[in-house]
C-alpha cells in the first residue's frame, strides 16, 4: 500500500508538473487574442499547387506577424490563425469546408481556387456571414445580387484583352487561333478570350478546339490548328502539366506564331518538357517582378522559402488576400463579427500596398467588370518564358 | 491527310506496345491489371531519373525502367496474385488487389517524384518536314523502337521455349501443367515480362510527352480500351487495337474539331455498338 501511496504521489506531482509546463507558454501568450482566418481550396491532387501556394502565403504572413507581437485591429491585438480545409477540387467538399468555418465562427476565407468550388461554398457563405476570396473567375460571384465573394487575382477576361492589345500593337497579331482542356475553367476562359479578341477586332479563326486534360501527345489536336496559321495561339486556361507538351507538338508542326495563356505556369516544367521551344511563350505571372518588389516583398519571399524549402512564383499574388482581410479590419473594426460593415469599408478602403515601391496603395477594384467593388487591386504582370526563367513583358492594373 | 495518317500510325505504334503488356498478363492468369498504367509512369519517373537528373545514357535509362519493372512484377506476382489466386476461388479477388496495386503505386510515385510534370531532353533533334508531313525525328525513332520491341516480343513469344509454354499456359493452364510446363515459375515470368514492358514504353515515351504522377488511370484506361477492341488476351489483337484506337483518335480530332470534344464520344459509342456485336473483340480468343 505504501509503494502504491508512494508511487501516486509521483504520478500527482508529475502531472502537476507537466501541466505546469504546459500552461507555461500559454500564459507567455495570454495577453493576446486569437482571430481565426480560414482557407478552403484544394491542397493535394494534381491541382494542389494552387492551393498550397495559398496556404503557404497565409501561414508565412501568419508566423511573420505573430513573431512581431500580432496584429492590432481596435484597441484589441490579436494572433493569427489559420484554419485550413482540403477541399480537393471537389465542389461537394468545398461545402463541406464552408460549412465547418461556420461552425468555428469564422467569417475570413480565401479560397477555394476554382470556378465550381467557389460557385458550390456561395450559400453557405451568405447564409453564415462570411466574406470569401475565391480564386474562380465567373463573374456572377461577384456581381450583384452576390456581395460576399471577392476575387483574390485578375481575371483571365481582365488580362487576356491586355495581353492581346499588347500583342496587336507590338507584334503586328491579327489572327488567333485558341485551344482548351474539355473542362469547365478552361472552356469558362476560352469563351471569355474569344469574346476578348472579336471585340478587339482580332480574326478568331479557331474556337471549338478542345483536348481530353489526360491527353499525352498533342499533335493530333494541334495538326488542323497549325495549318490555320494563326499569328497567336491562345492556351486556355492551360495546366501547367500541359502546357509544355502542347507547345512542344506545336512547335513540331512548324508553327512559328505566338503562344500565350492567362494562367500562372511554372519555368522549371516548362523547361523540362520544352526546352528552348517555350522560348517566346507569354503567360500571366505572380503580382511582383524584382524592379516592382518592396522590401518587404523580398522578405516574404525569404521567409518562405525558408519555412517551406522552395518559393512558388504565384505566391507574389496568394500574398495579397491576407493582408487585404487584416488591413480592412484595421480601417473598420466593427467588422470582426459583422461582415455587412467590412462591405461598406470596401468601397472607400485605402491603405499603402507594402508588397511594391512607390505609393501604391491597397484598394478594391472591380467596378468596370463586376459593377462594384469585388476585387483586390494587385499588379497584373505578364510575363515572356525565356531559357528557363520568366522575364517580364509588362506590367498592368485593372479596374 | 498524310499528316493525319502519320499521326495515327505514331499514336498506334505507342498504343499497341503499352497494351501487350496488359494484355499478357491477362492471357497468362486472368488478371485484369489495373495498375499496368502506374507501372507505366512508375517507369517514365525511373528514366526521367537516370537519364534526365543522373545524366546516364538513355539506354541504360531504358534497362534500369524495364528490369526495375520486371522485379516489381515478379515480386507481385510471386507474393500477391498467386497467393490470392490460390486462396480465392472468385475472379474478382484479383480484380480488386490489382486496384488495390494501383492505389498504393499512385501514392508511393506521388510520394516519391511529386505532383509536377517531369521531362527530359530529346534523344533524336530535328525534325523531318516535306510538303504536307511533318514528323519529329525523336518520335520516329520512338515509333521504330516501339514496332522493334513488338516484333522481338511476338518472335520471343513464338519460337523461344518460355514463350511456347506461356503460350500454352495460356491456352490451357491444366492441360499445360499436366505436359510438365512449370505453371508458377512462368506465370512469374510472364508477369515480369507485362510489367517490364510498362515500364519500357514509359521509358521511351518520356521522352515525347514527358511524365506526371496522376496519367497512370488515363494510361490504364486506355490499355483496356485498345484491349477490347482487339480482343483480351490475343497479342495480335493488342496490336490491332492499338492501331486502330491511335487511327481513330487521329481522324476524329481532325475530322471533328469543329464539334468540340466529341472525338472520345464518337469513340466510346463505336466501341460500345462494336462490343454489343463482337463481345470479345476482333480475335477474341486466346492465343491460339
């Protein structure tokens, strides 16, 4: 009895301690608040580097800010948190992700990243008060009657029309030629970039070409395409998996046009499947390019390829949304747990953009294409594949 | 139209080598391998190692994909179908490991070489152009490789003595035991050899189209498609339908493109009307 008594008492005191410890580091950090904001989109299949990329920039922002003693919104300073959720570009469980940021009371979501994930989360946002920063370009989101969908990057009606102008005026284009997988986003863009290039008063001399997205060897699709010669051939809404192998079968084929998409492409992929025929290829790139970067542009960018081992282009544009969330609440503090007051901030919000040099500022845009403003303001950088690395063809804005 | 054809026999010459492999291990144990498009890709990465990051010439890229490949088929014959086969008496206990198989290689390519696409430099540069037929040079030294290993494969098959008892094997599996054909060591080596032909073709074809962790149920599904157009378990059958998918895949996309995707509808529809008159393909029955 007496060992058992003995062997009780070091069993107490030991969990005494550990519980001792344990609540240690939380009374370091008691002084501050939690704010909780959350992430649904798709981390893992082959779609996952849009998300990831997402997730990244946030939980970076998150460390960064946290280590500087947090983020003070009101009188109150809060630690961040994020919450994630994998969706796994399943609309159905894009719901489900919503649904559990609800039940945490969250009311901050940047995500999900594609067209019918983001359509799916909709009620589910509206009915439960959360604002959400989707990366999906169908504009009914954003429109009116909807109000609580903001779109986190520019859309590819926004820099596809740019990127054509750009081509018609410098490279003499006047025929275009497009190309997409057989799937909803990359159909959604086509139309879109048709539409774009008739009223730019551009020859659309082929727009009912689509490939199956596992497709292999590209020629077949591309044989008829290329006698057509069009002076551009538009990729749309091109995977990144894919884009190589389609530029690759054109160039093949002896066609000496110009390629361009409006997705974000990765250099090493294309480099790896194209080689020097991705020379020349355009595409749109993250929101920064190293004579636009701010200091602390490069510090992000350090911090992350520290904290995760290697750094993705399209994070210049994932890093925005968090900020944009964080310096809204700033302006208008009553909108931590009434998202109707971070509407009515939006329409006059202005705050200095850190990511670039100069006085940018940060603001809402979107009234040109959404007819109110739902849509963050970030560089739309456009960018010419060239020897394995990305060089910057222009710089533009949207409203 | 000489382009459009070129592009049919290319496609068809890589279709019928990636479907021989599937249709022999089905001819040998009746084993629908669901994983035969992850042996694929699981060979694509393994050259893409050796000869893209190693540096290594493609030839022994090419070896380490096929020998790699014939192990992991000897080793999963040896330690799973046979055991399944000889434990259950139901087909479908086969079917359901060999998705099973193909799930864990998902994970594990997916684990091992990531999500991105992967690519290595061409073996052949330059490009054959006359009037009205363009055809690069590396994809027609892939498509006389691909005719090159179908002929060594069906001569194997035909004249050299584990090719006649696999033959016979797959004929009658009893009839062969009872004649002294070592019915376990050549269903090993027939698995072996339908795996490392996977891996081969995605050696080869790497280098054309490159390779990423989530083509290998695209790969596969295709196979079986090429598979029942000739006819399971005929190796002649693989070959037709190989040809004869890559043909119609070339002359839909161009005859159809103004209707949109359609090519794999029209395909898909051919095949199911074909199938409801011909259930076992053109020479549905095996070897023989």
């Amino acid at each position: 009895m007496k060992t058992i008594s003995n062997m009780s008492r070091r069993v107490m005191l030991g969990v005494m301690g550990a519980a001792m410890l344990a609540a240690m580091p939380a009374a370091g950090f008691a002084e501050n608040a939690k704010l909780k904001i959350g992430f649904v989109g798709v981390t893992s299949g082959p779609a996952a580097a849009w998300g990831t990329s997402n997730v990244r920039s946030m939980e970076t922002l998150a460390a960064w800010y946290n280590e500087l003693g947090g983020v003070k919104i009101g009188e109150v300073t809060y630690d961040l948190d994020i919450v994630t959720f994998d969706d796994q570009k399943d609309p159905k469980r894009a719901i489900a992700g919503m649904e559990k940021m609800a039940q945490e009371g969250i009311h901050y979501v940047v995500g999900p990243n594609v067209d019918d994930g983001a359509a799916a989360v909709r009620p589910v946002a509206e009915a439960n008060g959360i604002i959400y920063f989707p990366y999906a370009f169908p504009k009914s989101l954003y429109e009116k009657p909807a109000s609580n969908a903001v779109l986190g990057m520019i859309a590819n009606y926004q820099s596809g029309p740019a990127i054509y102008k750009y081509l018609m005026e410098n490279k003499g284009v006047k025929k275009v030629a497009f190309v997409a997988a057989n799937e909803s986003d990359p159909l959604s863009q086509r139309d879109g970039g048709v539409a774009a290039a008739k009223a730019l008063g551009l020859e659309v001399v082929a727009q009912n070409d689509t490939y199956q997205n596992d497709t292999r060897d590209f020629s077949p699709v591309l044989t008829p395409i290329v006698a057509l010669k069009p002076d551009l051939l538009v990729l749309s809404g091109v995977a990144p998996a894919n884009a190589p192998l389609l530029i690759r079968a054109a160039r093949e084929l002896g066609y000496e046009g110009l390629i361009s998409t409006e997705t974000a492409q990765d250099a090493k992929v294309l480099e790896e499947g194209a080689g020097e025929l991705a020379n020349g290829f355009i595409s749109v790139g993250g929101a920064s390019t190293p004579e636009i970067a701010s200091d602390r542009m490069k510090e992000f960018v350090e911090r992350y390829t520290k904290m995760f081992g290697e750094y993705n282009d399209e994070s210049n544009t994932k890093v925005y949304a968090l900020d944009y969330i964080l310096e809204t609440l700033k302006a208008s503090p009553a909108a931590l747990d009434n998202v109707e007051e971070f509407k009515k901030a939006m329409d006059t919000f202005s705050a200095p953009n850190p990511y670039l040099k100069g006085d940018a500022k940060l603001t809402y845009v979107g009234s040109t294409s959404f007819g109110q403003k739902r849509q963050v303001a970030v560089p739309m950088v456009v960018n010419e594949y060239k020897d394995g690395a990305f060089e910057t063809l222009f710089v533009g804005t949207v409203d | 139209m000489e382009q459009v054809i070129a592009n049919g026999l290319y496609l068809g010459a890589q279709y019928a080598l990636i479907a021989l492999g599937l249709t022999l291990i089905f001819a040998l144990m009746n084993v629908l391998n669901f994983a035969h498009g992850q042996m694929y890709v699981l060979g694509g990465f393994i050259t893409y190692t050796v000869y893209g990051q190693l540096g290594l010439p493609f030839v022994v890229a090419l070896l380490a994909s096929g020998m790699t490949l014939a192990v992991i088929g000897a080793l999963m014959e040896k330690y799973l179908f046979r055991t399944v086969i000889k434990r259950s008496h139901r087909e479908e206990s086969t079917m359901l490991l060999a998705a099973a198989t193909a799930f864990f290689f998902d994970a594990v390519i997916l684990l091992i070489f990531g999500e991105k696409q992967r690519g290595v430099p061409k073996i052949v540069k330059g490009v054959f152009n006359t009037d009205g037929l363009i055809m690069p040079y590396d994809r027609i030294a892939v498509g006389a490789l691909a005719i090159v290993f179908i002929a060594a494969f069906i001569l194997y098959m035909q004249y050299s003595r584990p090719g006649r008892a696999m033959r016979a094997l797959a004929q009658d599996r009893v009839a062969a035991q009872l004649m002294g054909v070592a019915v376990e060591r050549y269903s090993m080596i027939g698995f072996a050899m339908g795996a490392m032909l996977a891996g081969i073709v995605g050696g080869l074809l790497v280098t054309i189209t490159g390779v990423n962790s989530g083509i290998g149920g695209p790969i596969s599904i295709k196979a079986f498609m090429m598979v029942m157009i000739g006819g399971a378990g005929v190796v002649g059958g693989a070959i037709a339908g190989g040809f004869i998918l890559g043909m119609m895949e070339s002359v839909g996309l161009t005859v159809l493109r103004e209707y949109g995707d359609v090519t794999y509808l029209v395909i898909f529809a051919a095949l199911m009307v074909f199938l409801s008159i011909r259930p076992n393909g053109l020479m549905g029955k095996p070897w023989g």
